[in-house]
C-alpha cells in the first residue's frame, strides 16, 4: 500500500499549531501502534555471579581488570558468548591521567591495579589494570567518576548470562545518593586484625564484628572496633608517634597529618640535592628518594638534618629501614607524594 500526500488548504491549517482536543493523545498512539512503530525498550542490567569475573576489551579480547561479585551493571548487545557492558564507578584522581584515545579521555596510570568503586572511598565493584583508558563524568574532590564500555563472558552474568529488564519508573539514581555509610561495616568472617597491611597480627575480628573504617590503603582498610577489657589489662598510650599510616591517608587529608610522628618502614633507593624545579624544598637540601611504607611502596621524600648525612650514607641502595620522621607535607606540588623529616633511623 502506497500513501501520497499532497498539500492542501486543510492540510496546511493542520500544520498549523492547534489546540488541545480531547482524546488526541489517544488517536496518536494508536496511529504510532497501527503504523508499527517501535517504543524505546526498558534499559537491561545484570549482576555479576562470579567474584574476579574479567572484563574484556571486545569478546575474547584483551584482560582489562576483574569485577566484584554482586555488582549490577547495564548491558548492551550479545556476541560470541559475550555481553557488552557498561562499567560505572569512583577511582582515586592521583591514579588516572589525561589521555585522548579512541574516543577516551583518562587513562589509568597507576601501576597494578586500580580500584573502581561505587561511591567515593565506597565499595569495590572492579579492579581495572593500568593502562585502561576510560570516559571522565564527573569530579568530586580528590574522586572522578568514569564511565567504559567492556564485555564480559555471558556465564557470569546471573544464570547463563540472563538479563532482566529495568522496573518502569524514574531512573535509577546517582549511586553517591544510595543511603550506605561507606565508613562502617561488619567483618565477613573471622579475619586476623594487623598493625599494619601485611604487618604483624594485633588480635583478630569475629565474624559479624560491627567495625568503623577510618582509612584506606589499597586493598586494606583501617578499622575501629568497640570492645570490653579489664582497666588493669591497660596502659595510657604513647601518642607522639603514629604507627600504620599509609601514604594515601597522607595525601588524602594532607592537613590532618601536618607536623605529626610517623613510625615507617621504607625502602631505601638513593640520596638526592634539591634543585630549583622543587618548590617543596630549598635548594641544595638533602633528602632521601624512597618507597613506602610498607606494603604499599608509593614513592616518598624524606628531608635529612645534617646530624644524619653520614648514616644515611652508609644505606645500601633498595635496604629496607625503619624511620621515625615528621610530616613536612602530605602531598607534594606536583607528584602528589609525601614529604617527611627524618628524626631517626633504624635497621
């Protein structure tokens, strides 16, 4: 069947605006049915059912990090036993650069692997290698949400790579709104309690032990949890230096940690003379290049008192040492990594 329109008086006046007339509404879409046209479709997600399920750059590509099990993401279409998905989340905005590449604008930068996580300082729903390269969204502090299209094996989609359709209604919100403390939880499992990440055991959590996270520090994160001991069994506590402070609570809250104590273990790597391009330190000033603190090895600056020159040039290059040193600054003005004083040393 072929229509043909011509143009008339009557149909130029219908082209006209025109008031609003009862049923209208109605007549149009039934027009819209009887002439098959289609309705958007409701958006399609699915929830990963395997822990550390990889996520793809195109099916049976390349690795570009893992998800965690649990997470709900968007889908998109089906190939070669694969779904397209599209990866939302929170990274730490020391760990990407900018970049142009296909389209992209961020790469992640930092070397390992990067966490993504639902809302800042939030749960973990993905570890992305460095590398990657993502689509920037929004900043929020020292946070940029980022946004990637990948693909994942179908059978760690739900059962078999089933997805179901989104309930009709308003758009799912900004996961920054959902109402999660990010900042307590509950310990999963009998799990032994650290002085530091990878440090010597302190004690151990029961499972279901309601805990207060106060830091975070890669995989690690810093805890507080209410118990009761006798008064004997304790004694006032030494206050002057702080021990299990990682780099990354330094950078992240710079001021809070200004003039404080810190007890680290590093790896030594070379003595170095200030120049002019430093505007953290003097000119000519000594200091130390180093990694730490345990385990996280980010790269740290410590300042050395002329009294210590000749210590530290007995170190060998890569020696891991123990300091006590002063926070001069949490973040430096272009790398972004701490600076310290050293106040002692040991082996």
């Amino acid at each position: 069947m072929t229509f043909v329109l011509r143009r008339t008086a009557q149909s130029t006046a219908l082209a006209r605006p025109q008031p609003a007339v009862p049923g209208r509404r109605v007549w149009l879409v039934a027009l819209a049915l009887g002439l098959g046209w289609a309705w958007p479709a409701a958006a399609q997600r699915a929830t990963i059912s395997r822990d550390n399920e990889p996520v793809l750059s195109d099916p049976g590509g390349t690795r570009l990090g893992r998800l965690a099990v649990g997470t709900t993401l968007a889908t998109g279409p089906r190939r070669d036993n694969h779904i397209q998905v599209t990866l939302e989340g929170w990274i730490f905005s020391q760990s990407v650069r900018r970049a142009e590449r296909d389209g992209h604008n961020l790469q992640i930068a930092k070397s390992g692997e990067e966490n993504l996580r639902a809302v800042p300082n939030g749960r973990i729903i993905a570890r992305l290698v460095s590398g990657v390269y993502l689509d920037e969204v929004q900043r929020r502090g020292g946070w940029v949400r980022v946004r990637r299209a990948l693909w994942v094996a179908a059978p760690g989609l739900g059962a078999g790579g089933a997805v179901a359709a989104a309930p009709a209604g308003p758009p799912p919100q900004d996961d920054s709104a959902v109402s999660v403390d990010p900042r307590r939880g509950i310990a999963r499992r009998r799990a032994p309690l650290l002085r530091a990440p990878d440090g010597t055991a302190a004690g151990s959590l029961e499972a279901g032990t309601p805990v207060r996270i106060i830091a975070r520090a890669g995989n690690w994160v810093r805890v507080e949890a209410q118990g009761w001991i006798r008064e004997s069994e304790v004694r006032p506590a030494d206050q002057s230096v702080l021990t299990g402070i990682s780099a990354a609570e330094l950078r992240t809250t710079p001021e809070e940690f200004r003039g404080k104590l810190l007890r680290w273990t590093i790896q030594y790597i070379a003595l170095q003379t200030a120049d002019d391009l430093r505007p953290d330190f003097q000119p000519g000033q000594r200091y130390i290049l180093a990694r730490g603190p345990a385990p996280e090895y980010a790269f740290v600056y410590i300042t050395i008192p002329e009294a210590k020159l000749e210590e530290i040039r007995r170190l060998e290059p890569l020696a891991s040492v123990t300091v006590v040193a002063r926070v001069l600054n949490g973040r430096s003005a272009y790398l972004s990594n701490p600076i310290l004083e050293l106040v002692d040393i040991g082996q």
